[in-house]
C-alpha cells in the first residue's frame, strides 16, 4: 500500500500519573487508514525487513507532522511523547539546528518543554555525535526518554552520557515479574537507582490489574498499557481506566501500612523479649558461659532464623545460634566481618541516632536464597545483638 498523508494518521496513547492520578502525556503512535476506512497500526511496516530505512523516516515524519499539529488544534498541555530512531538523526549530526521535530515545535506553535524525545534504548551502539545531537535537544528545552530500559545496551554508559529524564522499563521485565522474583526485585532496583540519579521511571505494556499492582509495589511515576487506557485518535476526553489505576494506588498504599504496621509490632516484640531478657540476666556477655545465655535466648526466640554477637566493628564474637526443627545448633563463624553488609550500615544508622534497636531491610539469605529481616540490638557501644528473621508471615504484604 502507498502511504501518503492523505492515510497516515497518528494514535495517542495516555500515560499516567500516579502523583496526579490523571493523564500526564500522550504517546504518539503510528496508524494508517485501509482502502476500507479500517484504522490499522503501522508498527508491522516500521518492524518489517524489507521496509528501508528511508521508506520508515518519510512515514514517520507524516505521523509526527499529525501528531504534532493534532496536538496544537487540540490546545493539549500534556507532554506528548514522539519516538525516534538514532539512525534518523545522522543527517543532522553537524546541523541539529535543522531537526525535523524542532522546526515543526516552531512551526505548530509548541513549547519545547511539552515534547519527550523517546529514543530505543537497545540502538544505543552510537558514536558521541549522536549523543552531542541528543544534548542538543535537552538544550533546547526538550525531554529526553530511554524505552525498552535494560534490555540490550551498556546502560549506565548511556545513562552518564545524555542524562535522560525518564526511563521507560522494558515489558518483558513487567510479564516476567508475575512469576519471578528476580525479575521482581529487578523492577525494585531499576526504581531505587533511577530515583537515587533523579531519572523519573515510566512502566510499559502493562496489560493486567496484577502486572499494575505488581509495578506500583516496584515504585515509579508513569504508568502505560492497554489495561489503563489503549491508543485513540484524539486527546480529548481520553477513556482512561481511572477506577482500576486509583484502586491499586490505594491497594498499594494499603499493603504498604499494613506492613509497615506488622513490621513495627514484630520490632516491638522483640524489643520487650530483649530487655526482659537482659532484665533477668544482666551482663550475660560478659560471662564466661555465653553460649548457654545465647542458645537461651534463641529457644526463647521463635521468630528468629539465628542470632549471634558483633563489636562495634562489625567482628562476629560469638557463635551464629540457629533454630532448626525446633532445636537450637551452633555453627562457628567468629571472626567474622559483616561491617560490608546492608543491615550492619543501618544498625550504625540507627546507633547514630541515638537508638539502640531496629529492623534492617529485607532482603535475601544467601545460603537460604529465603528472604529475611535482620534484628539488631546494642547491648552496649561495643557489643551488637544481630538476629535474622524469616520474612515468609509478610510476604503477603509484597505481592
């Protein structure tokens, strides 16, 4: 079929906000309209072998003029995201003035701040002047987008060198976290870095109410998909799935409290078995049969995996004490050092503050591969209480 902008057309897409719960952009995605009227996507032409690189570039300069100026009869104040291949911008490496997407900004009348540059993340294989081309446009006052984040290309090279605002994660990485938790705890670190580096997280292709809930645990700003709102042909009055997004907003909230909340009695608890312990044997630490007061105190702890003692150095004192089948079993690990590890930082946090006791962030045993909270407790400056804790009661509260 012959594409001409009598039958291009250009789809938007919303994107939301979970700041905002409303539509925070749109993006632009390219249609075509059959000999029969019928609306058809053109990502089979763009993705299709025999489809050249110049054939790809004149269709989606079409969809980019419609969308751009569909945009500008609309009056819309979203930000509107428009894809673009690295490989199209090669004509422009020593000319950025001249870009395409620039000259119809000024020639539509649209402020530079709306429009997100979306590039695919895995044709990340390019030579500094494409980037320099990229700056350009940050420059210029536009945003700059990865999609497909993680999938192929050296990313933090990329990251460090055009500065994106938004990362949008790869789908596959969102269809794989239903049924691993690799891909799950991927999600929750892609997030954690980019908000560490001020990159906003956008997640794509989500499809279910399960894969939604799954990315708003995960944390992130933007939130795309055919379950909250499929591509339509104009930005008024967009049907937007709001009764599905604000109800995991509000199911992500709440899953959140409650474990704060069970959390928070578990620490309490243990707390009280602590100085009702150390009330009835004052000092035990500093006794020569520290073994029996420590095998002790684990039988009397049936939330604990194990405990053993640190200095303040982070140097195991003592012998790791383990619950297994009841029984209590000791395995030696003195001399060991944990000053490396997460939850030994935030004891030293907390000691810091002024506090003797808290409950580290979860994560995941190496030995067991079970994840676990670890229970600290200062029994003075130079003798630490460390105690592992099975977190299978709360995983319910991470789903």
């Amino acid at each position: 079929m012959l594409f001409s902008p009598n039958n291009i057309i250009a789809y938007f897409q919303p994107i939301l906000s979970a700041d905002s719960h409303s539509v925070y952009s749109y993006e632009v995605l390219g249609r075509f309209v059959d000999s029969d009227g019928t609306v058809k996507s053109l990502g089979p032409f763009f993705s299709d072998a025999n489809t050249t690189g110049e054939d790809a570039l004149k269709v989606d300069r079409m969809v980019r003029r419609y969308a751009m100026k569909k945009y500008a009869e609309e009056k819309r104040t979203e930000y509107l995201f428009i894809n673009i291949r690295l490989a199209w911008l090669e004509k422009f490496l020593d000319k950025p003035k001249e870009l395409p997407t620039i000259q119809l900004a000024q020639e539509f009348g649209i402020a530079p701040d709306r429009i997100v540059i979306e590039i695919t993340e895995e044709e990340f294989n390019a030579s500094d002047a494409y980037i320099d081309v990229l700056t350009y446009y940050k420059k210029a006052g536009f945003r700059i987008a990865l999609d497909d984040y993680g999938k192929k290309a050296n990313n933090i090279d990329r990251i460090a060198q055009i500065h994106p605002d938004i990362i949008k994660i790869d789908i596959d990485y969102i269809h794989k976290s239903e049924g691993s938790y690799h891909y799950r705890e991927y999600l929750k670190f892609l997030s954690t870095f980019a908000e560490s580096v001020g990159i906003e997280v956008l997640y794509e292709g989500i499809e279910t109410q399960v894969q939604l809930d799954i990315c708003m645990s995960s944390k992130g700003r933007f939130y795309q998909g055919f379950f909250i709102a499929k591509p339509q042909e104009s930005m008024q009055n967009p049907d937007v799935n709001y009764i599905g997004f604000s109800a995991s907003i509000e199911r992500a909230y709440e899953m959140l409290r409650k474990k704060n909340e069970h959390v928070n009695t578990l620490k309490t608890s243990l707390d009280s078995k602590i100085r009702n312990f150390l009330n009835d044997n004052p000092l035990f630490y500093e006794k020569k049969d520290i073994e029996t007061y420590l095998t002790k105190l684990c039988s009397e702890l049936p939330e604990v995996i194990r405990i053993y003692l640190c200095d303040r150095h982070g140097n195991q004192i003592t012998y790791n004490f383990e619950r297994i089948s009841g029984k209590v079993v000791i395995y030696d690990y003195r001399g060991k050092n944990w000053s490396w590890r997460g939850f030994f930082h935030e004891a030293q946090e907390t000691v810091i503050t002024g506090k003797n006791s808290c409950l580290s962030t979860a994560y995941r045993d190496f030995a067991t591969k079970k994840q676990v909270f670890t229970y600290f407790y200062a029994f003075s400056d130079d003798v630490f209480l460390f105690a592992d804790i099975n977190k299978a009661p709360f995983l319910k509260f991470d789903k």
